[in-house]
C-alpha cells in the first residue's frame, strides 16, 4: 500500500505537474518558499498536503492543514491560497484532482446509496486522509510514467478515489452535490449559471428557474452554502475574469471593465481593488513581475 512517503517521492519527481497533462485534472505542486495569498476561483475538488503546510480561505471558511490532510470542495467558489510552510529543505508538496458532479452522480445511482445527505455546513472541509484514498491517490499518480495504462485504468482509479471520498467523514457533503433534488446541487445548477452568465444582469426569475427553488429559498440557501448573496458572488466571478483578461495581454482597464459586465471603469477599478489589494495597472505590473 502507498505510504505517504511513497506520494512524497512521487510528488518530488512529478513537480509541476497540471491539469492538462496525460492523467486531465490531476495536479502536483511543489514550492521552496512559503507565498503571498493568492485569489482564485477553486473548481470542485480535493487536494492532499504531503510536506509542508497551507491556508486556505472559501466561502468565509479557513483552514490551516498540512502532512495527511485532505482539503474537499464541493462547488466552484471564490478562494484565498497560501503555502505557509516551506523551504528548500522541506518544500511544499501537494497534490490535487478535479472533482465532477456528474461523476458523483453516477456513482451514487450505481450504488443505490440511501445514506443520509445531511452535511457540514459550507461546500470545504478539511479531514486527514485514509490510507486507502492515499493509496487509490498514489496508484493514480504513477500513471503518469506509464501513459499507455492512462485510458483503461485512470476511470477506474478516479472511481475508487471518489468512492474512499463519498464514504470518508465528509461524504455527505458530496453526496448532496449528486443527489438531484439536494440543496447543494441546486445551488450548484444556480453558480454555473452565474459562471456562464457572468457578464450579464442577474435574473431572479432564471435563477429561479435554473435552480428549482423560489428566489427567497435560494438567496438564503445560496448564502447559507457559500456567505455570499447570488449577486456577490458574480461580482467575485467577474473581478477574476478580469484579471485573468488582464494578465493574458495588455488589453485596455476600461475595456476589460465593460467586457466583464462593468458600466463604470470608475466603479470596475474601485471594487478591484478592495477585492485584490491593488488598482488593475499596479495588480498588473506585480504579476508580470513575478513571472519575469
């Protein structure tokens, strides 16, 4: 069985490692040096420290965990990163995959699950890792020196992991993700629509319609699942489109303002940045600098 040890060694060689390689959605990280916070949105996913230590901020929700620890998201949210712990010596090692709810699904109707789907509150929750998820984790991870295995064995290495996950301390927190008529998967249904519709004026009828609750069982719920109201939480999706825009080429601050849904550049630049601690150019220049 993999130890942690084994995932450490696997980490170290397979550094670098992101979501488009030969495993899709598996990701290993590696750092010498602890980092700033770093905003992003967080797909729905798990991540398992194996040397160091890192905090991590979703929906009004932070955890500090380090070695053996599992980090699960259930829905794509806003989230704050920071490695906390590493060095030269002891670098940060971490691996991470993408979650799918489709494949949540699916799973629990061929299990013909009737397990309680009552969960923590919030879509994240930190547990240490079992020994079986870590050895399922690990036995995912080799394939990436044996490609030719990839097709046939990593959809049924991605089904036992899930699988160690759904029946784990948080697995009703999943469960609720695939379960059709749970609360999470509606306000599931109802984030994607935000996602897809970033740019546009929220409607309280589609979202409504999108979500299957009425629009005062979904703002309460909605805010419940993620602290934030339907309308925050776009406006977090459109600062990220943003800088995302912003950091792939030298586009115009007032285009990228109006191309993201905004009315104002004046009212664009302001909640930039109280949102990322700098004015779009100066949050521009910073990042073009630590790539350089």
């Amino acid at each position: 069985m993999m130890s942690l040890d084994d995932l450490k060694d696997l980490a170290r060689r397979h550094a670098g490692t992101g979501p488009d390689c030969a495993v899709p959605g598996l990701r290993v990280h590696s750092r010498t040096a602890p980092s700033e916070p770093v905003c992003g949105i967080e797909e729905p996913a798990f991540a398992v420290i194996l040397q160091g230590r890192k905090r991590t901020t979703v929906a009004g929700r932070t955890f500090e965990y380090g070695p053996g620890d599992c980090l699960i998201v259930s829905l794509s949210m806003p989230s704050v990163g920071q490695v906390i712990g590493a060095s030269e010596d002891e670098p940060y090692l971490g691996i991470g995959l993408t979650l799918r709810p489709a494949d949540i699904a699916g799973l629990l109707l061929e299990a013909d699950s009737e397990a309680c789907l009552q969960a923590d509150a919030g879509p994240s929750a930190v547990h240490a890792a079992s020994p079986q998820l870590l050895d399922a984790l690990g036995r995912l991870v080799t394939l990436l020196d044996r490609p030719e295995d990839v097709r046939i064995l990593r959809p049924l290495l991605e089904r036992e992991i899930l699988w160690r996950l759904l029946n784990g301390p948080h697995g009703p927190m999943l469960r609720e993700v695939g379960s059709v008529d749970s609360r999470a998967s509606r306000i599931g249904r109802a984030i994607r629509w935000l996602q897809q519709h970033y740019a546009e004026t929220v409607s309280t009828q589609q979202l409504e319609t999108v979500s299957g609750m009425s629009a005062s069982t979904l703002f309460r719920h909605f805010k419940e699942f993620t602290s934030m109201s339907p309308l925050q939480y776009q406006k977090q999706i459109r600062l990220h489109e943003a800088r995302a825009r912003l950091a792939a080429s030298s586009r115009d601050v007032a285009a990228v303002a109006y191309q993201v849904g905004y009315e104002s550049p004046s009212q664009f630049t302001r909640e930039y940045t109280r949102m990322f601690g700098r004015p779009p150019r100066d949050d521009l220049k910073r990042m073009r600098e630590q790539v350089a």
